[in-house]
C-alpha cells in the first residue's frame, strides 16, 4: 500500500496522465476478474482453517485444494477471454487518448488481459497461507512482492517512458510469486501427506452452496463498486478517468489497511462459528469493528479534511490537485463505509447468510446502474463518487443491522456504534487543530512534517482513550524502562 502511494506521482510524472489511466483500466479490469478468485479465495482459507482445526478432515486438505485448482484455473483464463472479445468489439475502441497513439493503447490492453491470467490466482494461494495460519509469510510475500513490483519498474520507466514496460514487469513477477507460492504450499501439502493429491468431485459437491453464495456474493458486490469506474472508463477521456482513479487509489489504501486485521480475525470467525457460540462470536466482532475503527477513522478524517494540501504534497501538480481533491474527500468517506461492514460481513460468511447479502448486493446494483448512466453525464465523475458514498452508508447500515440480528445479542448494535462514534470524535477534535497552519502552508516539507505529527496525535488519541489498548501501549513502556 504504501509503495503504492509513494509511486503513483512518479509513475504520473514519467509516463504522463494518460499512461497512469491506463493503469487505473488494469487495477478496474484486475477486480472485475477478482469476482472469481473471490469465491474460489475465500472458500479455500475457510475450509483449509476448518479441516486443518480438525484432526478428522485434517487429511483431506490436499485433495480438496487440487481439486478446487482444477476448476479454477480453466474459469479464470475463459473470464479474461470473454474480457478480450469485449474490449475488442465493434468499431470504436474502448478507450481513448489525446497524446497516447491507438497502438500503445492496444499493446498496453493485450498485455493487461495477460497479466491478468498470472496475477489473479496468487489470491487463491495467497488465501491458502492465511488458512494454515501462516500469517507472517503471507505478509512478508506481500510485501516483498509488492515492493519489487512497485519500486523495481521505476528505473525502466525513467529510461524508457513507456507504460508497456510497466506491464510486462508486473507480468514477470506475476508469475515468479505464483511459482514461489505454489512451492511454499506443496511443502505445506506434503507435511500433511506425502501420498499425491487426487482431484474429487465428490470434494466440489460439498462446498458447491458455499462456493457458489460466495462466488454471486463477490459478482455482485464488486460489480456494484466497479461498474462506476467501467461507465467512466467509456465515458470520460483517460485523463479524467485517470483523475478519478488518482483518488480511487488513495481510497483505496484504506482498505488495504483493513486487509491484515480482517485476514486475522476471518479463521477465528470460521472456528467459532456455532449458533451456541453467539456470545464469543459477539466479542469477536466487537473486538474487529473496535480494531477497524482505531486503525482506520483517524487516517480517513485527516484525508477527508486536508484532501488538497495531501495532494499538494502527493503529486507537487496544482492541476491535479485541483482536478482530484473533492474526488478525494468523497471517496474516502465511501470507502470507510464500505470497511466497517467486514467484520458484519465475516459474521454473515460463517453463518452462511448468504442470501441476504446476495440479495442486498442485487438490489443496490440495480439501483446503482441507471442512476450512474443518468446523473455521468451531467456531472460527471463527481457524481459517480457520490453514488458510491451512498452505496457504502447503505450496506454498512444493512449488514451491521442483520448481524446484530444473527447474533442475537442485546445492545450488540449500539456497543459497535459506541466504538465508531468515539473514534469519529476524538479524530475530528485533534484533527482541526491544524486546520488553518495545514492549509495556510506552502512549503512542501512544512506540510509532511505537520501531516506526520497529525497523524501520529490522532492515532496515540485513539489508543489512549482504548482502555484495552491503553494497558497494553503502558506494559511495553515499562518493559522498555
């Protein structure tokens, strides 16, 4: 997340706007396929962390993860197929530039459509990790991996300038972390059994009701937050598309934020997952929703009030700056919604209520889609960022309010409330301190430096009104002294 960050004006600076649009059309492209490795992901983590906390099924393992391969793989490379004849119809091309030839676009949507073939199943194996409660490696192939990808092309770009050696280096790494991956799992596998997987249909059966409620669950909930950015991507040019998917970026991190707490809590959800359980699944909740709301709130309030000096020392580009900041705010309150309803939504998987989030997802995307096709045109991507807003109040309102409900546990709803309101509080009350200094500042390192202590006052206020929290932050200071 936060190579991402740091790179994203580099990669502006060297390859241009449009180029950066470009990238933003894979990241768009790269979650539309994601539908499918979300179901398939999250079906495999569950299941490995049940049958691994079970001595009975603990043998299955190998044969229920080769066998959930062999299906994967050969729906994957049929999804990006029908996503190349798509993109590739008719007589218009799908995306248009103003300084970028026809053929670098071309090139560039080719080697994206390839990319996408390796780059998606490292979720499915990256998930497997999680589910044998390898939380370290996960992170540090994550981060390693990202780094590299990240950090690595930029030396390329500065010679070259060519958005299409950006791609063919995430390709090649794409494909080196599947092979390391699937490595670190075969030895996993081979702990458990040495006798080779055999692929069961019998296997499939199974969890088919589960992986299919999952599979429509993730279809549609990342339809609903991608079919703004595939109605921009026709609609705008990809400049403005690319000012959209600037702030869509830094929205984004948040929720890449949310993403180690989740991939913690999600095999302690699925081992407590019993109606008779209710009560330590209740503190289990309560627990993440605090966790989400400490680590995420103070950062989404400084981003939400400074968007424009943020930007301002982001990119070092009044225009965009300009051209981005009210985006910005938007989007970040849309994606904080949007986070606070995980941990209801881990309650709901485990539960298997999935009929309701399904239900829910349908709805809101009907809903969404006519209203983006009218009000785009009018205001264009500002209009889009609004809808999302509303889409992210609606299901974090819906879903918290049905786990309450699973739960059955009284005050649940107004305890999670508590948490978040708290922390809204106090991040609004440190935040404004500097308010006036931030945005009446015009040196670049002035900026970082108060941002810095920001962001470190709000954070330290949060713990210290935590009292769980509290306790711990003071038995590390007196063990250090």
């Amino acid at each position: 997340m936060l190579a991402t960050l740091i790179c994203t004006p580099l990669y502006i600076l060297y390859l241009g706007v449009e180029s950066y649009g470009l990238i933003g059309f894979y990241t768009t492209l790269l979650a539309i396929v994601a539908v499918i490795d979300a179901g398939f992901s999250s079906t495999a983590s569950r299941e490995i962390a049940r049958m691994n906390g079970d001595p009975n099924e603990k043998s299955n393992i190998k044969n229920f993860f080769f066998s959930l391969e062999v299906a994967y793989w050969p729906i994957i490379s049929v999804a990006v197929l029908c996503i190349f004849f798509v993109v590739n119809a008719g007589d218009n091309p799908w995306l248009s530039g103003e300084t970028l030839s026809n053929e670098i676009i071309q090139d560039s949507i080719s080697l994206i459509l390839f990319l996408t073939i390796f780059q998606i199943p490292c979720g499915l194996y990256m998930d497997a990790l999680i589910g044998f409660q390898k939380h370290a490696t996960f992170s540090i192939l994550a981060a390693v991996f990202g780094s590299i990808r990240t950090f690595g092309v930029l030396p390329f770009l500065i010679y070259y300038e060519d958005v299409r050696i950006f791609f063919l280096w995430q390709i090649l790494w794409a494909i080196i972390q599947v092979i390391i991956i699937k490595v670190i799992l075969f030895i996993s596998f081979q702990r458990i059994s040495p006798i080779p997987a055999r692929f069961s249909l019998d296997v499939l059966l199974k969890i088919k009701s589960y992986l299919g409620g999952m599979f429509l669950i993730t279809a549609l909930s990342l339809a609903v937050s991608q079919v703004d950015k595939i109605i921009l991507s026709k609609m705008l040019t990809l400049e403005n598309f690319a000012y959209y998917m600037l702030a869509f970026t830094v929205a984004l991190s948040l929720s890449r934020l949310s993403s180690p707490i989740i991939q913690v809590f999600w095999p302690q959800f699925s081992r407590i997952s019993k109606e008779s359980q209710n009560l330590e699944l209740s503190a289990k909740f309560l627990e993440c929703i605090e966790l989400l709301s400490i680590a995420l709130i103070p950062l989404s309030v400084i981003i939400f009030i400074y968007s424009e000096p943020l930007l301002f020392l982001w990119t070092s580009d009044l225009e965009i700056t300009k051209n981005t900041k009210t985006l910005l705010s938007i989007l970040i309150v849309a994606t904080l919604f949007s986070t606070l309803c995980l941990p209801a939504l881990c309650v709901l998987y485990v539960r298997e209520v999935l009929f309701y989030v399904i239900k829910v997802n349908l709805l809101t995307l009907m809903v969404i889609i006519p209203i983006l096709f009218f009000y785009i045109p009018i205001y264009g991507s500002t209009a889009a960022a609004f809808i999302i807003l509303l889409y992210g109040a609606t299901i974090c309102a819906l879903f918290n309010f049905k786990a309450a409900s699973v739960l059955k546990k009284e005050n649940l709803l107004f305890s999670a409330f508590k948490k978040v309101i708290t922390s809204i509080f106090i991040s609004f009350a440190i935040s404004g301190l500097f308010y006036f200094s931030l945005y009446a500042a015009e040196n670049r390192m002035y900026i970082f430096v108060l941002f810095t202590l920001l962001t470190l006052l709000s954070l330290l206020a949060n713990v210290l009104c935590n009292q769980k929290l509290r306790g711990l932050l003071l038995k590390s200071i007196e063990k250090i002294y």
